[in-house]
C-alpha cells in the first residue's frame, strides 16, 4: 500500500478481524479476548490491536470509527494488507418490536440507505457471506436474546426525517451505519464478511437507550460469540 490513509500498522495483521466502530469497544474486546497483545494501529484515534485468541490462532480487533465512509477507509485497507475475515461487532438501533436492549442481532443483510455503499454500487440488499452468517447463527442457536435478520445502514444517527417506519416496513430489524459499506466492499474485494450487533437503542416507538453498564456486559457477550463464529469458520477451513 503506497500512501495509507486510516492505519500505519504497527504489528501483524491476522486474517481475521473483529471491527468496531468504537475505539474503546476495541480496548475492552482485546482486553477480554486476546494474549500477547500488541497495538496494531492507533493512527487517527482508531485503536487496533493484535493478539492470541482462546483458541491458539492470531485476531486482529480494529475500530473503524463511525460511519460508512471512515469504515470504508479501514476495511480497504486491512483487506489490502491481507485480511480475508472481517466480522462487524458494533451496536445499533432496534425499529421491530421483540428486540430488548442488550439482545444481540445476526444481520442476514442490509439495506443499503447509506451515501458509502451507493458509491459503492450496492444493489437493494446486500447480503452477509453464507458460511460465515451460518457460523454466526450456530454460535448463538442456544442462546436467549439473539435474533436473525435483514438490516438498514444509514449515515445518521440523529435523524429527524421520520423514516424509520419506512425501513421496518422493508424488513429491517434494526438500524445502524457500517455494515451496508462492509458488505458492499466484500463483494468487490472477495473477502468473507457479517456483522454482530449489540440492541443498544431502542428506536420506535420511542427511543431509549441502555445502561452503559449493561452495554459493557452485552459488548462482552458479543465478542465472545463473534470469536465462536470465527473459530468454527478456521476450522471448517483447516
């Protein structure tokens, strides 16, 4: 990479990513998750780390910071510098009734209502990789709490255009800003891509926000089952 942009990599790079929108949400995964940690990046405030996984293989966990077009900087780049699975672990917004704060969503797609991924040439939905949504799905069969289904990535967080009915209408659980540009990238770039989300809104019928204590304890929960997904895809693949 000749002039990189987001980050000047100061470890290795694993082949699988936890991505992060928040820079701290890094910090508490790498220190929940990893041994051996080295700082992978901290260009431009987006904290990344590198480090041994429970299950003896290397992770990489990198922020993306918030928003379609700063993720897209990142996700190039890591996919660039040879990362092949990168899994989305952020938060979001719940529009379907069902979802309670804390609960986690499997994102089986997203609805591209974002300027990134238009730019991008995304179609109507763009989906998650198969093998690596089913990884997702059996990590989380017995848990309580989790949910599976299509979402809407967007590229504001305090909207006052009223359109989140619009989007439950089209299917969208939930509502977020990076995983559209995550998807819409994999297509073009080949490599395996989903995304794990954290309920931390409730949007209709009004909003309401979670405790940031619970918001640590679903963060956690999170990055463990993401890990599962990631371990059950490495071995499917040895």
């Amino acid at each position: 990479m000749s002039a990189p942009i987001g980050l000047q990599p100061t470890a290795d790079l694993a082949e699988r990513v936890l991505l992060p929108g928040d820079p701290a949400r890094a910090l508490l995964l790498a220190e929940s998750l990893l041994k051996d940690t080295k700082m992978f990046n901290h260009h431009r405030g987006l904290w990344g780390y590198t480090g041994v996984a429970p299950d003896g293989a290397a992770l990489t966990i990198q922020s993306t910071g918030m928003g379609g077009p700063s993720a897209a900087i990142v996700i190039a780049e890591l996919a660039e510098l040879g990362a092949r699975r990168l899994l989305r672990v952020g938060t979001c917004g719940a529009l379907a009734p069902g979802l309670a704060l804390g609960d986690l969503l499997c994102v089986s797609s997203a609805i591209p209502a974002d300027g990134t991924s238009r730019a991008l040439d995304a179609g109507d939905r763009l989906p998650a990789t198969p093998a690596l949504l089913s990884a997702l799905t059996g990590a989380t069969r017995h848990d309580d709490g989790v949910h599976c289904g299509p979402i809407v990535s967007t590229d504001l967080f305090y909207d006052r255009r009223g359109l989140e009915p619009q989007w439950r209408e089209a299917g969208a659980l939930a509502v977020e800003m990076e995983a559209a540009t995550l998807f819409a990238l994999a297509a073009t770039s080949g490599f395996e891509a989903a995304a794990l989300l954290v309920v931390s809104d409730l949007v209709l019928p009004t909003r309401q926000r979670i405790d940031p204590d619970d918001l640590r304890v679903a963060e956690r929960r999170m990055g463990a089952v993401a890990l599962t997904a990631l371990s059950q895809t490495r071995e499917a693949q040895a």
